[in-house]
C-alpha cells in the first residue's frame, strides 16, 4: 500500500508539472514597452507678409549754424540733443530662401520729441533759443536676415522722411521779444539692425535700433527776421514691437510646436 500510494502521488505531481505551464501558455503576453518617438524640431519659415506695431524712445540730434553774422548770431552753433517717446505702425512682406531671409517694409511714426537750446548772441544784450519739435518719420526700406529658426537676426536700409518744426525765440531780460518758425519735412536714408522672434506661427515680438540721416538744409523761417538758418539733423530710435504674420511658407514648413 505505501508504494502504491507513492506511486500516486508521483504521478500528481508530474500532472502538475504537466498541466502549469500549458496554463501558462494562455494567459495574456503583456506588450513590450516602446518609448514615444521624441517630438520633430519646431520648423518656421518667415515667407509672408504682416501688419504691426511698435513703440520706445527718439533721440533728435541737430546742429545749428546762421549762414551770414549778424548782431543776433549766437554766440555757439546750437546743438539740441533732446529725447522722446516714439510709436507708430509697420508693413511688409519676407521671402526665405534656406537660411536667407529677404523682404521689404514700410513705417510710419508719430513723435513726441520737443526740446529747446539757447546761446547768448554776439552782442551780449539778448538770447535766441531755438526748439525743436519733430512730429512724425517714416521709412520705406529693404531688409535681409539670417534665419534661426524661430529668431530672426536682420539688418535693413532705406529711404526715409521726417516733419519737423523749429521756432527761434529772441530773448530780452527772460522775455520773449520776437519769433520765426520753419516747418518742413526733410528726406534722408535710414539704417538699422534688428531681432525677432516667432512666439507662435502668427504672432512675433521684435527689439530694433535705427539710424536716420537727413543731411544739412538751409532754412528761411516766417517771418524771416534774421538770417537763413543751416540745419543738419540726426534720429536715432530704440523700439521694441510685435508683428501679426499672415504666412505664405508651404503646410509642411509652417511653425508646428506638436506635430
């Protein structure tokens, strides 16, 4: 009896043996764990065109002299170098080639920019003081850039236009005892660099420095009662602006943060 019941246990667990690993045969293989493919680098392209606008600080720089002495010459050229706020619109519209970004662009700006200089005259009795209040500059220019993807390094040059008033004031004890006026727009070139950034495939957020020459100019005020006037002017602007971009660039080269 005890062989036959070892024999029968022997046979159980054979069975056993048998039977575990056809049970495990059906259970479920759980799937191997495959990471997610990293995301494709953001693409953006800067062919298209856009509308924006831009805002910060004008310096007026101006040099001063009377074409012919007089009794009422200053003493010193005049020299105003007078700061102030700044802000307007832009236009334009950029192709990219690879890395090379080329374009053009329009813009017009309304200045708060008015100061005032005054030099003691020849004859040491009075003072001429002499203010300076440009209105408005505008641009028409070309500009071409490197493209790093979504920033944008430029430089840009074109001509360029500015309105502008000057009122020389006669001075006696303090008191202002005659005044002429000038009021012209000037044209000139005007010189900048710039940067920009894609935030989104529409939106973009721009820091630019212009440079604006308008040369010297003889000028007659009315009343004309002195002496015609040599006027060279200088604009240097710091602006910071956004851009709103209505993109031309092909669907598969378009600003895709997720695709």
């Amino acid at each position: 009896m005890r062989s036959v019941g070892t024999g029968l246990v022997a046979l159980g667990l054979a069975a056993m043996a048998v039977a575990v690993p056809a049970y495990a045969a059906d259970l479920p293989v759980a799937p191997a764990y495959n990471p997610p493919a990293p995301l494709p680098p953001a693409i953006y392209n800067w062919t298209g065109f856009y509308v924006g606008g831009n805002v910060g600080a004008g310096l007026l720089s101006e040099n001063m002299t009377q074409s012919a002495p007089g009794a009422l010459t200053p003493v010193s050229p005049f020299h105003p170098s007078v700061v102030g706020l700044v802000g307007g619109a832009q236009v334009g519209a950029d192709y990219q080639f690879s890395a090379l970004v080329v374009g053009a662009q329009a813009s017009w700006s309304s200045s708060y920019i008015n100061g005032q200089n005054t030099q003691n005259t020849t004859g040491g009795v009075s003072q001429e003081r002499m203010t300076s209040e440009p209105t408005w500059f505008a641009s028409v220019t070309g500009r071409v850039g490197y493209a790093a993807n979504t920033l944008l390094f430029y430089v840009k040059g074109g001509g360029a236009w500015m309105h502008i008033n000057h009122v020389q004031d006669i001075l006696l004890a303090g008191a202002t005892t005659s005044s002429q006026s000038i009021s012209d727009t000037r044209s000139g070139f005007v010189a900048g660099v710039g940067l920009e950034y894609a935030m989104t495939e529409n939106l973009s957020a721009l820091f630019e420095y212009d440079f604006y020459d308008f040369g010297s100019k003889t000028e007659n005020f009315s009343p004309a009662l002195g002496t015609p006037l040599s006027i060279r002017s200088d604009l240097h602007t710091l602006t910071v602006g956004l851009n709103y971009r209505f993109t031309l660039a092909p669907s598969g080269q378009r600003f895709c943060p997720t695709c």
